[in-house]
C-alpha cells in the first residue's frame, strides 16, 4: 500500500467512525429520553452540554 492510499484509508475512517457512532446515537435519544423520564427541556439542555 503507498503513503497516499493509506492516508486516505486513514481520512475516511478519520470521517466514518464518528459519524456511524453519532447516527446510531442519534437514532435512540427518543428512547433514551423516555427511559430517563427526561422532557423536552432537559433533553435540549443534554444534547447542549454535549
């Protein structure tokens, strides 16, 4: 593998890991906000401290 081939293996994951782990994240918050019996206020003053 060249420089530039692993440097773009390592961009794409550089992008890809932490986007796949805020979408699934992201998907669950109405659960998460409903197991912690969070209202609206608090799950927008969460997802700010975040």
């Amino acid at each position: 593998m060249t420089a530039t081939t692993k440097s773009r293996v390592a961009v794409s994951a550089f992008f890809f890991l932490p986007g796949l782990c805020f979408a699934s994240w992201a998907s669950r918050i109405p659960d998460i906000s409903a197991k912690l019996g969070m209202n609206s206020g608090q799950l927008g003053q969460l997802l700010l401290a975040i």
